[in-house]
C-alpha cells in the first residue's frame, strides 16, 4: 500500500513534467513529418468540444504502466453518448462492447490500463460511477479496454489499484493531451521503439475528429511514416531499440478512440470506427495475430438523447456527407500514433530492460531521403 | 412467352379468387387458436400504414410459385425506410442486406420468390425502379429473398419473368393480405403440410408491428401451436400429407419481413428483427442446416430522413420502451406461421407431387385434447 | 476479511448441503414436466466428459452471490477448446468475446458472478491462470460473465473476493451439478420467481449436448412451461413473489453456457450458440431491453488442436449433420432454465427483500389443467 | 440478340489480344514500383494451385462490361472451398454471404460483374451449375459481385447475357491472368484514371496467397502508390482523366478477392479477408459513402471437407503461424490494385466519355523525385 501511494505521488509528479513538456516537445509535425488535413487548435482528441482526459502515470521500481480515461462529455456530465466499436485484430479485450452494440449508447468514460488490470479499472468505475451518481441504469457495464505491457512492467504484479482509477477520472480536464509514456501508455512499445499515448485531430466540414490511441503493436521493419519505409531504413541499420523483427507485432496491440462532434447515429460511428483501419495500414500495420486493435467511435451530438423518457428528437448527418469523416479518421489515426512514437521517451523498466525512443534526427533524415520532410517546419 | 402471359393471366385470376376468399376463410385465431397481444384491424402487415403488398402467383403446368412484394411506404414513394437485417440460420439468400447493414436505410421494396429466381427479380426491381425514377443513387441494390418450392414447383425452369415482378409491385395495396398459396409463398410448405405466405400484426403503446413471413420451414414432429404439440400428435397417427420426419426441415426455410411505424433506428431495429427468432422458436422451429431463416425489419417513421442533404432530425423510441415492442415482434411472427398453415390449401404441383393442407378439424381436436381451443370464437 | 472468511466457510456448507440436497430435490421432470429429447445420465453439462463445474455461494448478512466456474476439460488441463459466443440482447457482459471470436479458442474457465464483481473475478481468473501455469500466451483475457442480483444482494458492496474465484475453480468436479441457488446464481430471479443456476444435456448420434444456465430474466407473465402459459395461470391468483409484470423483464438476465462433444468449429459452434434463443423462446422469454442474454458454446473434442506448433489435424462434423444437435440444444436450454426455476427455493436476502420458489404443487396442477403433466413420474 | 453474338465474338477476340498483350505490356513493378514481400512466378491469383479465371469482356457500342469468374478449384471441380466474406463499406453487393458466414463454405464459382447484372449472372450461375452437376444441394445461393461502370457503360441497358457469364465459366484457365480492361472490370475506373482488373500474389512459409480486384474506387486526390503521393502530384497539374477530386470516390467501389493454399478455417479467412483493408489503406483510400468494399477469401486447402458424409479430417494452420499471411494479404491487395491501375488503357465508352489511363512515364517521375523509383527494373 505504501508502494502504491508513493508510486501515486510520483505519478502526479510525472503528469505535471509531462504536461510542461508537453509543450516544449516536438510532435511529429514539429519534426517536419507531412500529414493531410487540418488539425484543430491541439491537434488533439480534446479538440472535439467536451472530451477530456486523464492519466494516472505508475512509474517506481518494476512498474510502468497507468490508467488512461476519455469522458466523452467530460467527469460532470453522466449524459450518454451514441458511440459503435470494431476489432481490427481481436487479440484483446475491451469490455462494455456488447452492451455498445445493442444500446447504442456509451454510458461512461473509455478506460485504457495494461491487458492483466482490465478487471480491477472496470469494478473501480462502476465504484466511480456509484459514488458520483452516474449510473443510467442500476447496473453498470463499463469500458475498459487494454494492451500488453509485459515487456517493461510488472505486468503480473497487478499493480494498478482503484485510487488510480478515481486519479485518472478525477484529474481528466480538457485542454493539451500528454502523450508518449502516460498513463495507460506507459509502458508500451510499437514497432520496435518506445511508445505509448498519441493524439490528434482534424476538422472538417465544420465538425471535428479526434482521435487517441494507446499504441502498442507492430515489428519494425512494417513502420511507414508518411509513406516512407522508415522501419526498413531502420532495419538496415544496427539501431539500438528492440531487436527489428516482425516477430514482435506478435506481442503488440493498439486501441484507438475516435471522438467526433459530428451528429452521426450509431450505425454510422461503426462506419467511422471501421475507417481507422486504414489509417492504421498507413502506419504499415497488418495487425498480427497476436495484436489487439480494438476501436471504439462516440458522437458528442446529440446531448440528452439517452435521457428522453419515451421519444428522443436527435440529428443524424446524412450519409452523402460522411466520407469526409472517413478522410478525417483515417488522417488523425495515422498522426496519432506517430505522435505518440514521436513523444514516447527511453525507458529502462522491469528486469532492466530498455527500449529506445525512436531517434528524431535519424527519423529526419530518412524521410528527407525519400524527400517527404517537410522542412518549413 | 405465351406460356408466361396465359400463366400472368390465370395468375390475376387466382388472386382475385385469393382475395375473395380471404374473407371468408378462416384465419388461426378464427379457428380458436389462442394468440398473446391485440392485433390490428386486419391482423396483417398492411396495418402499418403506408406498408403495401402485392403478389403475383404462378400456377400452370409444372409452376408452382410467384413473387411476393412488400412496399413500405407504398408502390407511389420513393421514400427510404430505415432497416435492418438479421440471419437466423443463412441457408438461402437475401440480397441487399450489406447495403442495409451499412447505410440504415431500405431504399425499395422487399421482393421474395423462390430461391433460383432471385436474380431476374433483383434486376426487375432494378428495371421498375429505373422506370419509376425511384433512384436513390445511381445504382440500386434490391432486397430479394427466397425460400426453395423444389418439391411443389419446376424451380429450375427460371419461371418467373421480369413481368411477374412488376405485376406483384404495381398491384400492391393497402388492406388485407392473402395468405396461403399466394406470390412467393404459392408452392411452400413448413412442418410437413402445404403453407406459404402468412401475416400477423400487434398494437402496442400506440405502435403497430406487422409481421409476414413466407413460411417453407420445419419437420412435422417439430410443431407447436399455442405451445400445444401439434406436431407430435399428427405424427402419431398416418396423418396424409409429407411423411413427418425432422430430416425435412433440411428443405426448408423462411423469410420474416417485421414493419413497424414505430420511430427506431437502425441498430434499435436490428433488435426487432432478432425477436422474431423468439416467436419462430415457439412454433418448434429449431432452424435446421438446410434453412435460410433470414429476418429484415423497417420502420414507416421518419419519412424524409433520407433525403435531407445534410442533416436528418429523426425521432427515436427510448431504448427503455422498446420491450414491448420485442413482445409484439415475437408474437405477431408467431401468429404469422400459424396463419400461414392455416390458410394454405392442399396442392398438387410438379411430377404429381401433393401436399396436404394441416385439418382444421383434426387441429381443434388437438388444441381442445390441451385444453387450448378458445371456443369463444 | 473475518467475513469473508466466515462467509466462505459457510458457503462451502452450504455446498454440501446443495450437492446433498441434489440427490432428493425433485428437478422439473421428477415433478413430471414433459420434455423433448434424451437427457445423458446426469441431465447436466458435466455429461459432456471433461466438463467440471465448481461453485462459490456466499450467503451471509446482506450477501446474496457467488462465482460458477465450468472448465470445458477440467481444472488440471490447460488445453483450449473451440468456442463461439452470441448476443441475444447484449444489456450485460461477457469478457474474452473478441478474442473467441477472433482466434476460435476458449483458453480457460468460463465464470459466471454478478454484475458488478466480473472485474475482480477476471483479474482473480488471472492470477490462477499465472499460478497454475495455464497461459497459453504471455498475457490472458478472460471469460468471465454476469446476471444482476441486486434484488437480493448488496450488489454494490463488491464482496466477491479472488479467493472465492480460486475456491470456484479449485472445487469444481464431474459429476452432478447443483442446481438453483448456487454459485453464480444465488440471488438470481427468473419469470418473477426465485432462480438461479440449472443445467440440463440432450444424447444425440453419439454425441452430448449439455447446457448450463444463469437464469435471470423474465417477467412472470411470460413464462410458458411445455408450452403450457404458466405465468398467465399463476399471474390470474395472486400468487406470491414478486409482481408479475412485464416490466421486470428489465431487471433479468440470463447467460447460457453449451458444452459439447461434437467436433464441431468455431463457426459451427457460432450455429449452436444461435439455437438457444429457440430454447429460451419456448420459456417464453423476449429477452427486454434491460436483458443481458449472452451465450458460449464450446467443444470438447479436438484436444491439443491449439497446440500445434504448425498445422493441427481436426475433426469437423459435417454441416448435413448438425441438425440433431441443433435440436438438442433448444431442448436442453429448455429444459435447463426449468430446472433452475423449479430447483431454487424461496430466499429472504438484502434489506429483508423476498422472492419466493414456484410453488411445485400449483405448477403440477397448471400443467395437469393443460394435459401436459406427465403422470408417470 | 445478333448484337449480343456479335459483342460476344468481339469478346473473344479481345481477350485473345489480352492475352497476347498481357506477356508484353509493363506491370506495376516493370515500371519499377517496389513492393514488399515475394510474389509467385505469375504475381497472380492463379499462383495458387488449382484457381482458374475467367473473363467476358463485352466492348461494343454503348457497351463496356463483362464478367469475370474465378474457381478456387478450376471448372472441372465442384469440391466446396472453405471461405468467409468482410464487407469494408457495403455501398454494394456479393450475394451468397449469408450462407458463407453460416456453412463456412464458398459453393461454385466467385463471379464478379457490373451492379445491375448482377441477378442474370446469379441465375445463370445456378443454370450453369445445373448442367454441369454442380449443386451441393438441391439449391444455389451464387456468389456475384459488382461495382459500378455508369460512367463508360449503358449500365442501364442490361447488356450482360447468360451466355456471357457461361463463357467466362467455360473459358477460364490457369496461368497469366488479363489485366486491365477485361472482364467485370472492362468499364471500371479507380483514383480517376482508367481502371479494372488487377491481380498479384505472394509466396510466405510454403505458402501462396493470390489476390484478384475488381477496382472502381477512390477520388485522385488520395492516390498513394509506394507510399508516394502520387494522386497529389497529378492534381497539382491539369492531367487529362477524370477531374480529381474526391467527389469521385462517391461513385466508387472494389471486390477483392483473395485465394491462399494455407488451410485456413473460415474464421481464420475471416482475419485473411480483414486484411484487405491495410492494403488498401495503403493506396490511399478510405472507403468513401458510395463505395462497395467488400471481400471474399477462401482457402483451396481441405480438399473434400464439404464432401464427408459425418465427419471431416481438416488441417489448420496454427494462429502462430498466420501472421506472415496477413502480411502477405496486404501486400498482395496493394500491388493487384496498382497493377490495375497500370494495366487499364484509356477508354471512349457510353456517352462519348472518356477515361485516361495513368501516364506511366509521369508515374516513374513522380516515384522519381521521391526516390521510390526501383530503376533496376
């Protein structure tokens, strides 16, 4: 119990050493790396009005791992949103999904923590829910969703406790995202180097997409950036990180979170949840076997709908306006979880293994050999 | 060809017998059988208002079989319906569906013929769309489905005719529905006696449910009526008719068509069109391997969502009114079956095959040996 | 702690008790319910050969709950079975779907608890997994399911604990099974009486289908009984129980669990997850919008098929012959939910609330009413 | 009906000329593309044993269409292939999933024609598979899919006549496969040039994996080949073609069809046939409103498994072991589309309109100046 209070203070420590640097650190575009589309003001899920989210960051002794929490509306509204969900490669577990699909409705916030602490976060937020009376039903059903993070953390320790939970819920605000090794993101790795919490978001139409992800999958030789075979340029090279083999993508997944304001019912947001697939193909995932890539997709529109007694008046944007979302998903898709490899830092974790950040300056060299860096930034 | 038009003509012949006769003839609950719920004016389909049916029934020579047309806003809209689809056992065909499944709407009517006639069906429809500019996009994609006549009609004589599908959509009309021997239903049999097309609706909570089904499915043994099992007790005695072995229902299948006026959306009526397995299961239905027991459920409301250019405002039921609903979908697809026997009338179709009609009288018998015949009617 | 270990011990009594009380309490038909099909020699899930069931049943204070652990090839084997789920109305939880669904295999236990202990037990199911070296892969997830016992339980006090997860798992045997309040099942409530855990097993070509339920659902209107209208019956006096409404349907649930030694494959096993709604149709149920019905079906054949390190050799029974298996699953599921009706007794739980047992007598009459009892036993 | 004979002569002749032509006329990669992963001798779908393709081409007139067949056992075989279907976005139609998805086996022939043709080639499918005693059951359920070739062709005319369909069945074969302007994809356009068929494949762990399109997708704008931006760099120029912009993906749409000799499961295809969309990402699209994505995989493996009276001996590739195919689906999904694209020459079709092929010399400068232009080839 001491442990875990102390881990927690570090923890809060650490958020704060993130969110300062959070505005100092470069992001993928920073490094010059070309995206399409328009981001919004944070290039982040927080774009969509209402999101906002909070870690819990576990980093002492043998533990790196956290609790990563969207809430849709944010911690004060306990207004449900439409929300649908796809598995990509269903490696993985992401609860509360079969209620999704039946109801339509996301009642609470996405939780995001290592694969062995989805049990202990799920129980916690149904106590979070209880506590602050936001339970549309007298049961609860919530969504937790996870990935592996056995390489650098006590993963079997179970290490992540209740408090952590009501930390990540409690201190979620909207605003700049914090990302690379942050909550949920912690201790995770995607092709072959450091990774973790990545964001990003686009506009258009005059509706918003944001989209965040806990990354965690792929081997490295697969890694494309902006169309760049950078994981093959990589490879060439002995470079320090994890050793560069497709073997690895067997221990990764990946979980997206796609937020939209966008009026879109739930039969649409499983359109829009299906779409990151190709963002993510981008990236060069083929999303192994042992890869977890689950999404969940929400619509903040639609206030109150869940709340109407008998009949609820919602809007629906018309199909023949929607491919423009699609464009969106799979764009902010593609620039999260390369932010999220920008961002993520070298950790040493458990057993004293290490894995590398990705190096940024190596990172710009490649694409300007394939002249894809963009060098006004 | 002239075959084709001297069958089209003794086709309008039959129907108008059929519709003559359809109000005489007694109808399950006019037999005593005790039903759950309240119906609708007509017990029928056609009491969601704007829903039409129309039929074209083939019988000459070696033919036994028709088309069935269902229009949920009437043959004179081109208005699109909300829908969904489900497959309860996938042994047959409908056509349309991954449209449906993807964009929420119906966009024409729902066809059904026997199984080898499907395909000039779908490309009729396609025809008598293009005539009727009810195009929604520049292509169409039309729902058709199918249960298999090969024991009672020349199936792989392609009978059916691009004149036959426009003859069943221009003549569909509100009011009753004939049921029995009519349209798709014309050479089908369920539970070891003739059947075919049947229909059913429930009131509830100022909604209506519509139900009609082209019943082709289920071995003798396997009947029940009113929980009653009618199925054992024919197949105790040498009952005329096909012999009354479960192995039958290999060769059967059937088509459920749920409309409602009811405000759901598209994953709300996904859930309706699962009832229907619920009211199937109580008929003793198991859904063998050779059935193709596949399920699409409209809703009449929110006319013009569909053709909104950018946003729709639609209605939608609270998910917290819905089971009642469920009820009428299981009850009314219930009483659909039972229609369907009922009003079916011994045949003699193909290489001298006959199938027997199920005895009304024998029926009573059964029912009132259980203490299930309502004698008040 | 000191209550939970009081608790515990008492709950292991009251095991003995059960299992005791399992040889003279009558199951529904000893009271001469009339069923279809041959039951195996236990009428249980544990007659498919391998399958152990284990129960945890805490009674105590305001505790009215448990864990049910079934192990498809028992406690000491690691090996995986083919698995397929489905969601008849997915209002409730199954963890590990996304994984069975995408790789085919059930890794481990199959654990049934109430609504708000499925984290904790799914951690616990973990931690036992880590110990007793069952980790087919470096990281686990889960099956762990639920049905709400807030009516007599202190569902919000969370009191299921990991040891009572080991204790479940570690206890489970062959053998008989016990029936209603156990397990899981200890402060459930179906068709507006008293319920909770039933099984039930078909013989079929040489192969068992045996069933388990955790039996929740209904409102006591709908309850139908060898087709007989129970619940209307009992719902016309004013019988004791809870009140027979259809509303409290909102409130149930029922999580179906299909054992079977056919060689069958995911996708086959997917065809007999489907049959149990045709089952639980019969009992009358809709499955209301408040209903988390969610089934698993697996199979015991084809042991080390997850072992291969290349290509696995497996058997596949023919598709012509899953039919008969078909059967025996809607009439085992039947009979399953009747068994656990008829075997749980009346119980005073949380806040002194009551729900009563059928009354055994007035049943027998119901059905006699209806020349449905079956005399001779 | 002599237009018919005459187009169908015509027919003939051009495929001869495709054939001759397909042995000189540069590929993707003779024009220097790289890709990953190793292809068989032909880059083909036929690389895997036993497929055979066929095609129509109808060019006369007002005409631009066809049919393309593909048997996974070649036309001599009725041996049923295990299989599964994924629909990306469902803007279309493959009829015969459902019984895909419920028997796990793909019955006769894949054929792939354009929207509106699509019912005449499903009957004649089942025509065909009479005369030639190929009906696993007493009934078909065909698989035919579409997508959309209005802009080039009379769509609306219905030119598409069984014995077109028969003649791509009778005429298929193994070996080199037309690519381009053959077949179903005669009319087709894809990232606004000329488009159509287009096919590849990959060798992994002894294993082949071949891929067939039929491409009619994408607005210019998100062209990427190579990871290059090569739809951007045409827009900033005024390239002759179709305008490019984005609009276009609206009337869009791709069928791919992936054959692999590794025994797969059917819910193993299921993962193979997700697959598609990392490919496909990859060349830029994301599957816009209009578009009919939608994906059929079958495995040659298991030869007899349909045919077992009881009980079938199958193998399985073990899940350890797939990830190397999903690589190899994605891959080989990406160069079959660019091949397409390279392959199609520029076409006057209805209306006078007409369709640029790409210019293959501005392509290699554009691969050029990114330095992705493998000029050993």
């Amino acid at each position: 119990m001491r442990l875990a209070k102390t881990s927690f203070v570090i923890s809060l420590l650490l958020l704060l050493v993130q969110i300062a640097s959070a505005q100092t650190k470069p992001r993928a575009r920073d490094l010059g790396v070309p995206f399409e589309g328009t981001p919004g003001p944070l290039n982040a899920i927080t774009d969509v009005k209402g999101v906002e989210v909070g870690v819990t960051t576990l980093i002492t002794g043998e533990v790196r791992t956290g609790v990563t929490a969207i809430l849709p509306r944010g911690k004060d509204s306990a207004d449900q949103v439409f929300a649908a969900w796809h598995s990509i490669n269903g490696n993985g577990e992401m609860t509360g999904t079969t209620w999704i699909e039946e109801g339509g409705f996301l009642e609470g916030p996405v939780l995001i923590t290592n694969t062995h602490s989805v049990g202990i976060v799920r129980d916690a937020a149904i106590m979070w829910a209880l506590k602050h009376n936001k339970m549309p039903q007298p049961w609860a059903l919530p969504v937790v969703a996870e990935t592996f993070d056995g390489g650098l953390n006590d993963v079997n320790g179970f290490h992540v406790k209740p408090e952590h939970v009501f930390n990540a819920l409690d201190s979620a605000s909207s605003g700049p995202v914090a990302e690379g090794n942050v909550g949920g993101g912690t201790g995770m790795s995607c092709y072959g180097f450091k990774c973790g919490n990545g964001t990003s978001s686009r506009k258009v139409d005059g509706y918003t997409v944001g989209v965040l992800v806990q990354a965690n999958h792929g081997g490295r030789n697969l890694l494309r950036i902006a169309g760049v075979p950078v994981g093959a340029e990589f490879s060439r090279q002995s470079t320090p990180g994890r050793p560069g083999n497709n073997d690895e993508e067997e221990l990764g997944s990946i979980i997206i979170v796609v937020a939209t304001d966008a009026p879109l019912l739930p039969h649409q947001l499983k359109r829009i949840a299906r779409r990151t697939t190709h963002g993510l193909g981008r990236t060069g995932a083929t999303s192994g076997n042992g890869s977890g890539d689950i999404v969940i997709a929400f619509s903040t529109a639609n206030s109150q709908a869940a709340e109407a007694e008998n009949l609820a008046q919602v809007s629906m944007l018309s199909n023949n306006r929607i491919s423009a979302l699609f464009d969106a998903t799979a764009q902010a898709t593609e620039e999260a979880i390369i932010n999220a490899l920008v961002a993520a830092e070298t950790m040493t974790g458990a057993k004293g293994r290490t894995v590398q950040a990705i190096p940024h300056d190596r990172l710009k060299e490649i694409l300007k050999k394939y002249n894809r860096l963009n060098e006004t930034k």
